[in-house]
C-alpha cells in the first residue's frame, strides 16, 4: 500500500529542505531560504553559520530551524558537542542534528554513547533531537545498537545518513528502517540521502519512516504541485 499523501501542503511538512553546502554564499543560502519560505516545510536544516539568518528570514513562518552538532564525522569530544548544543539553542534552533561517535559504536562503548546524547539532551530541553548514525558505514547489529542507545538516552529520532555516504536503494533504506522499529519502537526515524523525487520519498515514507531529509525538497514539492494541482479545468454546464 502506498503512503496516502492528501497534497503538496502534506508532503512538504514531512520534509526538513537541507542545505549543508560548505562552501555556499550568504546570498545563495538567502535564496535557498526564501525558497523554502514557499512551501510548508517541517524544517530547514543549515550549518550554524547560517541559523541566524534562517531564523531572521524564516520570523512569522511555522518552519522550523535545524542545524548540526559534530557533523559530519562525529569524533569531538563530548563537551565539544555540548557547548555546541548551548550555542545552537541560544540561537534559537528548534531541532538538534548530532552526528553518533562512531569509533565508540565500534568499540562498543555504549555508556560512553548514552552519556553523550543525555547531556545534550540536558541543554536543548524539549527541543527535538536527532542522533544521525551513519548506516551505510554499519552492520546491522549496529545499527540495532545505535538505534537502542539513541532510544535510551532521550533523542527523538534516529536519523540514518549525513548524505556523504548512504543507501540510495530503497530495499537498504526498508532495512534500516525495518531495524531501528523493531530495536527501539519508541524512537522516530528520518530517511536522508538520495531522495530526489517523489517516487522515492512516497517509497520510503510507504516503508515506515516518520519523515524525510532532503536538499532537493523544493524541487519534490514543486513537481508534485505541478503533476497533482495545476491541472485547469473547466467544465461545461450539465442540462438535464
């Protein structure tokens, strides 16, 4: 069965519209942004370079800010990450993106993990917070563990790639999907990587994940406008 998306308002606020370009302007991300102010979006997601611009322009509307913490390796120190998340929440960032130390997820040191995302978790308070596990660097017993120590220490979601490397397949992404549900059932799952279409994003949505992240969301929601509610019609008067 396929996810039943009711129109463009719907698809557009389970997407959080990406733009972690290293190397981008000031007037380029204005423009990303404006964009994103078009369409419904759950949330935009940028470096912390430019939340406070996101903020400035995206003022009066429902999207929400995001931005990352130790992206896009993962290994600072944990108090690096914590006076990251300080940082980021005086500024006024809705939802928290934290890259997983995964060199601790290979040796296992699951408490090292837990007291990391708990203590982030501390600064941002009721804000969302995501843990982004890398998946396509992972065996599945690892993500299970991923899943199950992001679950315990509070996060909101999982989220399965930074978009350097992950599954573009959409049998991989079913799999982690598939994984995270039944290791950590309470936990929320965001796809991001690869997602460039509506096909794809209604297939990962139709296998189960709760939202969705992309740098191509504009382009989604706008081809789906265009496909489902641009047609004109005009019908002629029925006489009986």
């Amino acid at each position: 069965m396929a996810y039943n998306i009711k129109n463009s308002k719907e698809l557009a606020s389970l997407i959080n519209y990406t733009n972690l370009n290293n190397i981008i302007t000031e007037s380029e991300m204005k423009e990303f942004l404006n964009k994103a102010k078009e369409m419904n979006f759950n949330s935009v997601v940028v470096s912390p370079t430019y939340v406070s611009l996101a903020k400035k322009i995206l003022e009066g509307t429902d999207i929400k800010v995001g931005s990352v913490i130790g992206f896009p390796l993962g290994f600072e120190d944990t108090e690096s990450k914590i006076a990251s998340a300080k940082s980021l929440n005086e500024k006024g960032v809705d939802e928290f993106e934290v890259v997983l130390n995964i060199s601790y997820l290979k040796d296992e040191k699951y408490d090292l993990l837990e007291n990391e995302i708990r203590q982030i978790k501390e600064v941002i308070g009721d804000k969302i917070l995501k843990v982004v596990i890398e998946t396509k660097a992972l065996e599945d017993y690892e993500k299970a563990n991923a899943a199950k120590v992001a679950e315990n220490s509070g996060a909101d979601y999982v989220k399965t790639a930074t978009g350097f490397v992950s599954p573009n397949h959409i049998f991989e992404n079913v799999n982690d999907i598939n994984i995270i549900q039944k290791y950590a059932p309470k936990i929320k799952i965001e796809i991001f990587g690869g997602i460039t279409n509506y096909k794809f994003a209604n297939q990962i949505l139709t296998g189960g994940a709760d939202i969705i992240g992309s740098d191509q969301g504009y382009e989604i929601v706008k081809r789906y406008k265009d496909l489902r509610e641009n047609t004109q019609v005009t019908p002629k008067p029925i006489t009986l």
